[in-house]
C-alpha cells in the first residue's frame, strides 16, 4: 500500500474542493509534487460545470 505521495485521498480532497468551491490545501499539492497540475484541474472542473449547466 502506498504510503507516501499523492494517492487517492489527494485526489478526493481535491475534486471534492473543486466541486464545492472551497480552497484546495496547495501546500499538500507542493509538498508532493502536484502544484502544477491544480489550474488543469480546476479548467476541467469549471468545464464539467458548464456542461451541467448547459444540459
């Protein structure tokens, strides 16, 4: 089992953040590695918003 890093409870803060517009821990997201990637995530979160809303 993986200890260490980013794992699946990383992820499900994050998409859980996004979903409710709560401020993701970005100092977690450094600490292993995934700073960057937080503005893609966030432009797929407000994309899938669209569609929803759209729909």
């Amino acid at each position: 089992m993986r200890s260490t890093g980013f794992w699946v409870t990383g992820a499900v803060h994050v998409a859980s953040a996004l979903v409710k517009g709560i401020p993701v821990d970005e100092s977690y997201l450094h600490s292993v590695g995934m700073l960057d990637k937080l503005p893609q995530w966030r432009a797929m979160a407000e994309q899938m918003d669209q569609g929803l809303k759209a729909a």
